[in-house]
C-alpha cells in the first residue's frame, strides 16, 4: 500500500521534472548577422532564451541576476538581472571581471575596424581570447579571484539602486573571450561597462588607482569625441574612487590596445583597482571593507556624475 501511493506520488514528479529538462536542454540560437564589412556584430532583438539553456530567470519576478554562465554564444541574449526600483533604474550596466581561473591562448582581433582606419591596431591585430592576469604579493590570490570579489559586490550595490546588470561572469571557471565579453555587453544595450582588474608591477612601491578608456579607434571624428567624453568620465570615476578609497591617484589612459575597448559600442571603463606587486595594497584589495568603499566610489560615480554631471 506504501509502495502504491509512493508510486503515485512520483509518476507526476517525473513527468514534471522531464517537461522541465526538455524545455531547457536545447537552447535556441538568435540568429546571428554579421555587418557586410565583416567587422561590426549585429544582433536580432531578444528572444528570451538563456544563453545557454542551462541559466534560468528567477521566477518570483526579484532583481536578481541570471544564473551562471559558463560561457556565451555571439547572437544569443546576455544574461541580465531584471530592472529593479531606484535611481538606476532603466540603466544598463555591464560589469566585467577581468581575467578567468584557465586562459584561451587562441586568438582573436582585437579591434572591429579594418588597417585602412588604423595601422597600429585594427582587426588584423590579434591577442589571446582570455588570461588568467596577476597574482598577490603577500596574500598569493590570484587577480581573477580577486576581481570576482569586486565585481560581485559592485553588481549588488548596482542592483540595490535598481540598475539592470550584465555579468560576463560570476565564476572563475568561466571560459569566455574579450571580445565576447564585450559583444556580450552590447547585445544587452548596455550603456556603461565597468571592467574590473588589478595591477602589476616589477616595483614593489608602486601603488594607486588608475583607468583605461578608448583612444583613437577608427580615427573618426565621432570615435575621437567618444574618446573625449570617455576619458571626462573617467577623470570623475577616478576622483570618486580616490575619495572613497584613500588611495593613490594615478592617470586615466587613453588606448587602442583593449580588446575589451575597442569591441563594444557604449562607456567603457578598465578599472585597475591597485597593485597586487605591492605588498599593502595587495592585502587592502582583498579586505571585504576595502573592497566596499571601492565599489561605494563606482557607485557614486553612476548615481551623481554620469546620471546628473
Ligand atoms: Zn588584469
């Protein structure tokens, strides 16, 4: 009689959970349509499928983010948490940790624009799809953790001022290139990337805070106002970290070499959040309360100066 009703019981589950399995197991792609030039990705709108059939979206309609992914297909929907309440809301902001647990030595272009636009970095310049960065001085982490941890933290307090956030990861063992993190970012409409990383250096005294921005790109006039804009921008990030952090100032540089640049379409910021190779600035990056005051300096930045400057 047990044995019976355990059996009715179960029937249902089973036929529930396979109902289940089958919806996520075969995830299907957007299509994909690459500009005529070959350089520029175009994505079709959203069709609401996860990534990667394995990532679900919350069901009790809370801003939280999507589900892990380990990794991402060009012309499939980013992973974004949903719009919550708050001054952010309706903005969409990527954040990505640098680095990841195992490096893709195979390579990738660097650059979306062609060697007539610009002979020093263009699609021809290729650079390895992800590494694995630095290492702590004095407490052995690696970066890539360490920028998890960051970035993590950055991600909640986005989310608790109610912005809608991408994570190109939230693991370490995730396997995705620059350059997808950055047509991630640009499928999802993100407006502002913050692109976190810690330094490095051969002496052990150097210190500080400083942030990449795009340089001279195509060689337009319209990349070269963007350029402009950018590093404004990041003069107030930089202003807003220091005064958070206590830390030193060091430049906001413009470049051409960052895949993760030059590949999206929006604000993009490389934070390099202080140098591992010195030994107290090593510690104080992995300390949970310097790793608040870091992220209260971002935040600050988004809510008084990019909102309201
Ligand atoms: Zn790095």
């Amino acid at each position: 009689m047990r044995r019976f009703f355990l059996l009715v019981l179960l029937v249902p589950v089973l036929l529930l959970s396979s109902c289940v399995m089958s919806n996520v197991g075969a995830p299907t792609a957007a299509p994909f349509t690459p500009d005529p030039s070959g350089n520029v990705a175009v994505f079709t709108p959203d069709t609401g499928v996860t990534p990667d059939g394995n990532a679900t979206v919350p069901a009790d309609g809370t801003n939280s983010v999507v589900t892990p992914i380990d990794s991402w297909t060009e012309g499939t929907p980013a992973p974004t948490s949903q719009s919550g309440s708050g001054p952010l809301s309706g903005l969409v902001i990527c954040v990505d940790a640098g680095h990841q647990e195992t490096g893709l030595t195979e390579k990738e272009p660097c650059a979306p624009w062609g060697p007539e636009a610009n002979s020093k970095v263009n699609n021809t310049t290729m650079k390895a799809k992800a590494t694995s960065g630095t290492s702590g001085v004095s407490t052995k982490k690696t970066e890539y953790a360490v920028n998890l941890e960051i970035a993590l933290k950055l991600r909640d307090a986005l989310e608790a001022k109610g912005a809608t956030v991408v994570m190109c990861r939230i693991d370490n063992s995730s396997s995705i290139s620059n350059r997808e993190r950055a047509l991630m970012a640009n499928e999802a409409n993100a407006v502002l990337t913050f692109n976190i990383h810690c330094n490095g250096s051969d002496n052990s005294s150097v210190s500080g805070v400083e942030i990449y921005v795009r340089g001279t790109g195509d060689n337009t006039s319209e990349y070269a106002e963007r350029s402009k804009t950018d590093a404004a921008l990041g003069q107030k990030l930089l202003d807003r970290i220091i005064a958070a952090t206590g830390a030193k100032k060091r430049n906001v540089n413009k470049s051409d070499s960052y895949t993760g640049i030059n590949w999206r379409d929006h604000t993009t910021f490389i934070v390099e959040c202080g140098f591992m190779s010195n030994p107290e600035e090593d510690v104080l990056l992995s300390t949970p309360e310097y790793q608040d005051k870091f992220v209260s300096g971002i935040v600050k930045f988004v809510t008084d100066d990019y909102l309201n400057g």
